[in-house]
C-alpha cells in the first residue's frame, strides 16, 4: 500500500513540474507576444503619419 501511495506521489510530482515548466513557457511567450503586439502598434502609427504626409504631398499635384 505504501509502495502505491508513493509512486502515486511521485508521479504527482512529476506532473506537477511539467505544469510548473509549461506555465513558465506560457509566461514567456506572452511576453513576447505583448512585445511584438508594442512593435506592431508603433509601426502602424508610424504608417499613418507617413500615409497622411503621402495624401497631403499628393493633394498639391493638379491634374
């Protein structure tokens, strides 16, 4: 019985630091993903000032 109980725990233990592992992977791939989401954010602000000088410098040509 004893025998069971701590190959039960063993296995639980087991388990619970993959958990452990795997919640750690997770963390840093959110973290990733915040950054390239910033990156992302910046870039897309970047492109509409450029579209807007773009629109603005193509208004003054007159066809």
């Amino acid at each position: 019985m004893n025998e069971k109980i701590s190959a039960a725990a063993k296995a639980q233990s087991i388990v619970s630091n993959e958990v452990s592992e795997n919640v750690i992977k997770i963390s840093h791939l959110t973290e990733h993903t915040t950054d390239g989401a910033s990156q992302i954010s910046t870039a897309s602000q970047e492109l509409m000032t450029l579209a807007t000088h773009l629109q603005k410098v193509a208004g003054q040509f007159k066809v």
